[in-house]
C-alpha cells in the first residue's frame, strides 16, 4: 500500500520553486519549497534544479509504423509515394513485430513524458486486422504506465470495392478500439469515406479521428466534418493535421475557424511530418505545411500538436518527443513557449478527451520533471533529462552524463 509521493523543491513554471504532496494518485497539497515535511512512509523525491510540468500527452501516433525506416529503405519525399510504399510493406507485418516496435515507441514516448498516447493503426488489405490486435494488446499490457488510444486507420471504405474494407473498420470496432479514423482526402470518394467513418463511429459509439486535408492543394474536409458534427454526429471528432487550411486566405481562415470551434472538432497540427512531407519542389516562399493555428487559437478552437511518425517510411527523424514537437510547433508556428507547451499538454488532453492535469488539489499527478530553468529552456534545449511522474510512482527517470575533458578546463554548462 502506497503512502504517498512528496516532491520537493521542484521549480512550477511561471511559479516559485515548491513542494507537492500527492496523495491517492492525485495532488493534494503544493507549498512553498522547504515547507512539506515527509509523512511517515511517504516516499520523496527531491526535484532541485528541475522544472515541473504538467505532463504532456502525445494526441496522434503511429506506433504501428515506427522504426521501419531502416528496415523498408529510403524514407518517400511525399505522403503519397510515403503511402504507396508503407503499403507494399505492410503485408510483411505479424502480430508480434507489431507489438514489439510499438511498446518500444510507446516507451519511448512515456520516457519523454507523456503518460497517454493516441495511436492510429492501419487497417486493410495485407495487414488485415494484425495490427489492431498488436495495439490492443499493447494498450493492455502498459495499462498501468501509459494511456494508449488506438484508432483503426482504414482507406478507402466507401463504395463497391471497398467492402472489405469497411467490414473489417466493423470488426476493429468489435474487438475494441477506441476511435474510428481514416483519410478520406486520399480516397477518390472523401465525402464518402467521411460518411463511412461517422456511420460506424454512430453505430459502436465510438468517436471518430480523421485525417483531414493533408495536403497542399484545396481541400474541404474539415469544414464537412464540422457540418456534419453540427448537424447530428453527437461523438467526438478529431481532424488531424488540417494542412490545407494552412493555404487558405486569411478572412477564409478565420471563418472555417470560427465554425471548428463551433462544431467543438478537435484539430491536431503535426509539425515534424508536416514540415517534411508537404510543399516539396517549391523552392521559393516554401509552405510550412502546417494548419491555421493563429486562426484556430484566436478563434478558441480545441488544438493540439502531435509528434506523429517515429522513424518510419514517412518520416525518419521522429521520435515521439512532446518536447520535440512543441520546439517546432513554436518556430513553424511563432508561438511563446506557454502556447506551445500548451498545444502537446493541456490542448492534447483535450482533444483526447482526458481530464486536465495541473497543480491543483485533486488534479491526476500525471506530472513531467525535466532538468531545466523555465519552460522556454526545456523547450530550448529539449534534453532528455527527466523524470515522469504518474500518480505516486516515479514510472520514468532518464539521466544524462556529460564528461568533460578537465586537462583543458574546468567548464560549467548552462
Ligand atoms: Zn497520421
């Protein structure tokens, strides 16, 4: 039986440095540091010269997918030859391949502080339903440490030929994943394929996750998802990566924000790939291919921003880091440090549909210590020095050496 976890002297950003009591998981008390004396069998970790922060949550991944780069060769310049060759590839997939380089993703990713993760996993032709029974595995068995949504990713489902497509969307369902996704903006029939994913998501109660819009070129599928969810879809909607509206004129912008507020749609920008995979061949004025998000900001729109691929055929520089992923949503995307913080926390959380954590008494202790001074130097320097802190136990501690040569000096880092 647990007594308890007593941090102390932690540093809270924006805040003095402090001591929190967590008690039953969640935050009982926070006072100044020095204050909180350890109860009897109260564990305590001491946090000085750390940041505490509300842990992150990591709202679209791949774990399905991760660290095949290597394995599948040459990472594709573009989504859609990316897609073409993951394609070919994961027929090659079994269960157990599946779950092990998810749970290394997903550890990965909890190492770097997120304590819950959504996972998109494809399902269809040559991975059949293999990975959705990898992922669901893997949700269970890290249950303690890591929230894991999964989401069945299947494309195309609408029309003749895809039957069997979305007899096995069905079937994902009916084994127990949590929300329905797909990318209807690849398929030749996107109004289809939306219709498709909101009628099984009405039909299991589940929410849906789309892939919306990745792409460059005009495109309206969040501005559908938004009409259909203000007409009668009563469930949870996600609109992932929304690059299109990125293009768009600003006044355009501005309304379409003003109708994913309304709507209560969630859009997740993810940077890294984006910023990759989007705008190739155009060498002058080069898009960032990322959504709208001053707009959707302004506009109090429910947004977060997601690491999306770990190493694989579309992107061979991730690494699931929520850290990472604010570092670049705050460049690409000009934001202050606590906007950009925000985007992979407390935005994350809610377009997950995760109560949110903080410093308050009864908050979830779902915290992330990371060795540094304030938030913009965590982000600055993204070091993996950190402890993750989920409930009352330490679940995660990274320490980072660094050695010197000290016949040339005697050097202190900043
Ligand atoms: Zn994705």
């Amino acid at each position: 039986m647990s007594s308890g976890l007593l941090l102390k002297h932690a540093q809270l950003s924006g805040g003095p440095a402090s001591d929190v009591r967590i008690q039953g998981g969640h935050i009982a008390t926070v006072a100044s540091a020095g204050e909180l004396a350890p109860a009897a069998g109260e564990q305590v970790l001491d946090l000085s010269g750390y940041l505490l922060l509300p842990a992150p949550a990591e709202p679209h991944a791949h774990l399905d997918k991760a660290f095949t780069a290597e394995r599948f060769g040459r990472a594709a310049p573009d989504l859609m030859t990316a897609i073409k060759q993951w394609h070919a590839h994961r027929a090659t997939l079994s269960v157990e391949d599946v779950v092990e380089r998810a749970r290394a993703a997903a550890l990965q990713t909890l190492a770097r502080g997120a304590t819950a993760i959504r996972t998109h996993v494809d399902v269809g032709e040559g991975i059949r339903l293999r990975g959705v029974e990898a992922l669901l595995t893997l949700r269970d068995e890290l249950r303690e440490l890591i929230d894991i949504q999964v989401v069945a990713l299947a494309y195309p489902v609408a029309g003749e030929a895809w039957a069997d497509h979305r007899q096995m969307l069905c079937e994902a369902a009916e084994m127990g994943v949590d929300l329905v996704g797909g990318a209807p903006h690849v398929t030749d029939d996107p109004s289809g394929d939306l219709e498709v994913a909101l009628a099984v998501g009405e039909r299991y109660g589940l929410g849906v996750d789309l892939h919306t819009d990745e792409r460059m070129e005009e495109s309206h599928g969040l501005e559908e998802l938004c009409q259909r969810c203000a007409e009668d879809f009563a469930l949870p909607a996600t609109a992932s990566h929304c690059v299109s509206l990125g293009t768009m004129p600003a006044e355009t912008q501005t309304k379409i924000a003003a109708r994913v507020r309304h709507a209560g749609v969630g859009v997740v920008t993810c940077p890294l790939t984006n910023l990759l995979l989007q705008g190739l061949g155009i060498s002058t004025l080069t898009p960032r291919g990322l959504t709208a998000i001053h707009p959707l900001l302004k506009a109090g729109a429910m947004l977060a921003a997601g690491g999306d691929n770990v190493q694989d055929v579309f992107n061979p520089i991730g690494c699931g880091d929520p850290l990472q992923t604010a570092q670049l949503v705050m460049a690409a995307g000009q934001l202050d440090a606590e906007t950009a913080y925000r985007l992979v926390s407390d935005g994350a959380r809610a377009v997950m549909g995760l109560p949110a954590v903080g410093f308050e008494p009864g908050s979830p202790a779902e915290l992330l210590a990371v060795r540094a001074h304030s938030l913009s130097h965590a982000i600055a320097t993204v070091t993996e020095d950190r402890i993750v802190i989920r409930g009352e136990r330490v679940v995660v501690r990274t320490r980072v050496e660094r050695e010197i040569d000290s016949a040339v000096g005697a050097f202190e880092l900043a």
